[in-house]
C-alpha cells in the first residue's frame, strides 16, 4: 500500500487497518512455517506494510 493512500485515510480506518495487516501477516507466518507459502516475499511486504501504517499513525497523533 501507497504511503499517499494511507495519510488520505482516518485514524480509525488506520487502526483497523493495521489489526486486519497484523492478522494476515499472523496467517502468512504460520503457511511459511509449514511450507506451505508459494511467495515468501509476502512475510516482509507486510512486514513493511505495518511499519508504514504505525508511521502514519504516528505522524497523525502528533
């Protein structure tokens, strides 16, 4: 996701939408773990995906 995208979104959307990133990067990790991920690239771009969220969020709340 877009840095842009995600500073045209509330705060409420961001935090809804960093738990729904957490969960999947949750589900991602197990498929990984038990080999059963076909794009192990997946686990960082989510991984970065959250990174980019709580970023924005911090510069929301400032």
């Amino acid at each position: 996701m877009e840095i842009k995208e995600l500073r045209n979104k509330s705060l409420e959307e961001l935090f809804t939408l960093e738990k729904e990133t957490r969960e999947e990067l949750f589900k991602v990790r197990m498929q990984h773990y038990s080999g059963q991920l076909l794009d192990p690239s997946k686990v960082g771009k989510l991984k970065k995906n959250v990174a980019r969220i709580l970023t924005v969020i911090s510069e929301v709340s400032e």
